[in-house]
C-alpha cells in the first residue's frame, strides 16, 4: 500500500518568501539615510580622537566625501538616518575626551562599545547625557578613578562593561 504525503502548509512556504522579501526591503529603506547632523557629529567626535591611521580599521575610514555615515565602519544607524550604535573599539585611541565631546549629542545612541583602547582618563561624566543608552563598553579601555555616579542615571542601560586591564585603577 502506498502513503500519500501531505501537502506542505502553505503558510511554510510563504513564510520564508515574506521574511525574505521584508529583510530585502529594510536593506533598501536604510540604505543612504544618515543625517547631516549625525555625520557633522562623528566627524567632530573623528577630529578630536588621537588615533594613528595604522592601528586604525574603522575610524581611518570614515571619509567626510561619503554622504551616508551609517555605512562606515562601526557605526550602525536606524531607518530613520540616527546613530544608534558606535563601535570603537580596537582603534588604539589615545588620550581622553571631555564632556563637551560630540560623543554625548548623539542622543538615540543605544550601543557604545570603547573597549580595548588607551584614554588614559578618568571616565567623563558626560555620558549621562546619552538617556537611551543600553549597552556600554568601556573595557580595557585605560580609564581610571571613579565611575562617574551619574552613570546610574542611565535608566535603560542593561549591560556595563568595565572589565579592567592590568593597568586599571577603578574605584566603584
């Protein structure tokens, strides 16, 4: 006697096809959207980092000629042009920055990754000023002394990385 198989659901079949097309569709809607504002804001935060171009793989490439900054290295943007996300870390930044920072204007930045580089600082209070952040990454990043208390104003912050390198010296 011979089984039938039963046909496969429709809806397994048009799933995957909806799921393809909606993430085809979402490349299309963010691509080329960064905001004038948001790209003056990077260049500034660019500008004022001390890194060299050797060790650098994200920041050397951020080109003030490409209009669309949500297509550099390490930054990741919303459909709407916003920096939410940043991504330095690795890039052998030296030296500190302050809270007048261009850093502390993006304010839809949800994701902050600073690890692995050598501020040589104390951690800049400024970064209360970031009230959608939820992920901060600031370690074996060399910043040393007190963790600024307004950090805990960061209400939406789930995930603080302050991991210590060898030459921390952090207080909490």
């Amino acid at each position: 006697m011979m089984k039938i198989k039963p046909p496969v659901p429709l809806v397994l079949v048009i799933m995957p096809l909806l799921y393809w097309l909606c993430l085809c569709n979402h490349v299309f809607v963010v691509s080329g959207l960064c905001l004038d504002d948001q790209k003056s804001l990077l260049l500034q935060l660019k500008n004022n980092l001390s890194f060299t171009s050797e060790s650098s793989r994200k920041l050397k490439l951020w080109d003030p000629s490409d209009d669309d900054c949500c297509s550099w290295m390490g930054v990741t943007c919303d459909n709407e042009g916003h920096v939410t996300g940043l991504d330095l870390s690795g890039e052998s930044i030296t030296g500190g920055f302050d809270n007048s920072s261009s850093l502390f204007s993006l304010q839809l930045l949800m994701n902050l990754n600073l690890a692995d580089n050598y501020f040589n600082c104390t951690i800049p209070s400024g970064f209360n000023k970031l009230k959608n952040l939820i992920y901060l990454n600031v370690s074996n990043a060399d910043f040393s002394g007190q963790v600024p208390t307004d950090i805990s104003q960061l209400t939406r912050l789930v995930a603080l990385d302050l991991s210590p390198s060898y030459s921390y010296n952090l207080t909490i």
